[in-house]
C-alpha cells in the first residue's frame, strides 16, 4: 500500500467485544492516500 501512495493501520479486534455472538477475530484497516 505504501508503494501506491497509502498510508494505513490496522487493527486486530474480537467481534464478542462489539456485541456479535462470534468470539472471531477479525482485521480491520484504515487506509488513506
């Protein structure tokens, strides 16, 4: 992503957390250019 001019983060949250009956984890990503 840096190379096409992005800057990003990521985050790796479990879904339980959020009220969703899964304790899956999942990757979320925030990207801008």
């Amino acid at each position: 992503m840096n190379k096409l001019g992005y800057t990003y983060s990521f985050e790796v949250l479990n879904a339980g957390n959020f009220g969703i009956p899964q304790r899956r984890e999942r990757v979320y990503t925030i990207s801008n250019d």
